[in-house]
C-alpha cells in the first residue's frame, strides 16, 4: 500500500516538473551536499534532500564521560551550524557508549542540560566496543534542514 503511494507521488512530482515550467524555490528535488570531506573515509555532514546527516562524533581529549560527552555535543553544535541548521531541528541520535553501567547517567545528565527541552530528538543509546581505547562515548545525529 505504501509502495505504491510512493509511486503514484513520484509519478505526480514527475509530470508536474516535466510540464511545469517554473519550479518553486523550496522545491530541491534530489539534492545532496557534502561538507567536511577532507577525510579520504567519510565526509563529516551530508546534507540529502532537507535533511542533515552528522557523522559520529568522539573526543579523545577529556578523561571522563561528562567531559567527553560535553565535547562531543559541542562538536555537534558546530557541525550542524556548518549545515545552517541547529540542535532544535534534530531528529534522530545515536549515541554509543564504551560502559553502559558505568556512564549511561552521566552522559545522560551531560545531554540533558544540552538538548532542547521543546525539540527533543528520538534517541537511542547502546553499549559498544569503540573505535580507540580511550573513547567513552560517540554521537551521531540526523536533523531538519533549516528553510
């Protein structure tokens, strides 16, 4: 049933643009951007289609996990302003963590002070091996572009 809605939305998006001289401004139609993309393994955002995807962000410089939860989200902050949007259009986050036993209320009361009260994102947080050792904690995040 889905299926073919999305099909039959195409089909209408399709011949309204092919006989449609003018297309509205807001209107970006299969639009991607990438920004951060010095990395030879991964651009750091990819803007698709009005929404904003973040890579996973981790800091290795504080020793604790409010401290690198704090960085973390700080470099969150920066990215999204990069893509001209804002943590209150965040839609979804993912957060991984090295213990969950050990630091799952103490990244939470980290975020907790940071996330918009009134635009609270979906969220889901999980224990896992990362990356280097001395990681605690990984977030990445996908939001709205701002209009």
């Amino acid at each position: 049933m889905l299926s073919s809605s999305i099909n039959i939305l195409r089909s209408h998006l399709t011949r309204n643009i092919i006989t449609n001289s003018r297309i509205p401004q807001r209107c970006n139609i299969m639009t991607t951007t990438r920004i951060g993309t010095e990395d030879p393994r991964m651009s750091k955002i990819v803007v698709h289609n009005g929404v904003v995807y973040i890579s996973g962000q981790t800091d290795a410089t504080a020793d604790d996990i409010a401290g690198q939860t704090q960085n973390v989200l700080t470099k969150v902050d920066d990215l999204l302003s990069q893509a001209g949007t804002s943590k209150s259009k965040i839609l979804t986050a993912s957060i991984w963590l090295k213990d969950i036993g050990r630091d799952f209320a103490g990244m939470n009361e980290v975020w907790n002070k940071w996330v918009d009260p009134e635009n609270k994102p979906v969220r889901a947080t999980v224990e896992a091996n990362l990356a280097r050792t001395q990681l605690l904690v990984e977030v990445q995040v996908t939001a709205a572009a701002t209009e």
